[in-house]
C-alpha cells in the first residue's frame, strides 16, 4: 500500500489552484502531480520548535534551498511546522506539510527521487533519520 501525492486547495475549490503545498495520503488513486523529472534536492526542515532548538535551523533550510536553487536544483522542503519560513509558499518548488518521520520521509524520496538530501541544516529531528536513510 503506498500513499499518493495531493496538492493542497488553498482557494476551497472556488477557482482552479496550483500550489507547492502538498501532502501524502492513503485516501486516493493518483497522484495531483508527476514526480520532479530535473535535477532535485530536498530539505528536511527542523519540525516543532523547542527550547534550544528553533528559527536558526530554519535559517540554515532555508539557505539550503536558496544556494541549491542557485545551482540550478529543483527544491523540495518536508517539514510540518506552518510558523517556520520554510514554509512559505515561495521558498521551494514543492513543499511537503509531512511529519518528519522515517516512514513518511521515505515515501517522499521513493516519489520525488531527489538527486540528494539535506538534512544536516535542520536540527535534531532530521538528524535522527540519518543513519537510517543512509542505509536505505
């Protein structure tokens, strides 16, 4: 069973929208869109904010994006925070409101098949998946 991919309707479907915003759901057929065909590169954001840990590991993301945007990627940012700037609509090319975890991470990477990942830039959360995407 895998999940499809949704673009999320920021105008209530009271005119035609195409966002960035997407999420992954097991309530559907086929996906709203293909995967990222050019060269890509997802970020994984920082999550919740927590004491300790908050809007420097958005920044750093949020670099992330913008120098490989720079070098001519295609970017994709999974995080779940809507209070982070990562989260803007015009941050990245896709942005997924996902929980950071190993299972919904991996069904975002089989889907896009990015080039690369960032993880490093987004603290603690992201951090914990390292050894385990390496090894997938």
């Amino acid at each position: 069973v895998l999940p499809v991919v949704k673009q999320i309707d920021t105008l209530a479907a009271e005119f035609p929208a195409k966002t960035n915003y997407l999420y992954l759901t097991y309530h559907g057929t086929e996906n709203d869109l293909e995967r990222e065909t050019e060269k890509a590169i997802a970020v994984l954001g920082s999550g919740v904010y927590r004491i300790g840990s908050s809007v420097e590991f958005d920044w750093c993301g949020v670099n992330a994006v913008q120098t490989a945007a720079a070098e001519g990627y295609k970017t994709l940012i999974i995080n779940y925070n809507p209070e982070t700037v990562s989260t803007d609509y015009d941050v990245s090319d896709r942005l997924y409101f996902e929980e950071l975890s190993y299972e919904r991470v991996m069904d975002i990477l089989d889907f896009e098949q990015p080039t690369g990942v960032i993880l490093s830039t987004g603290g603690q959360i992201p951090n914990n998946l390292a050894t385990r995407l390496d090894e997938a």
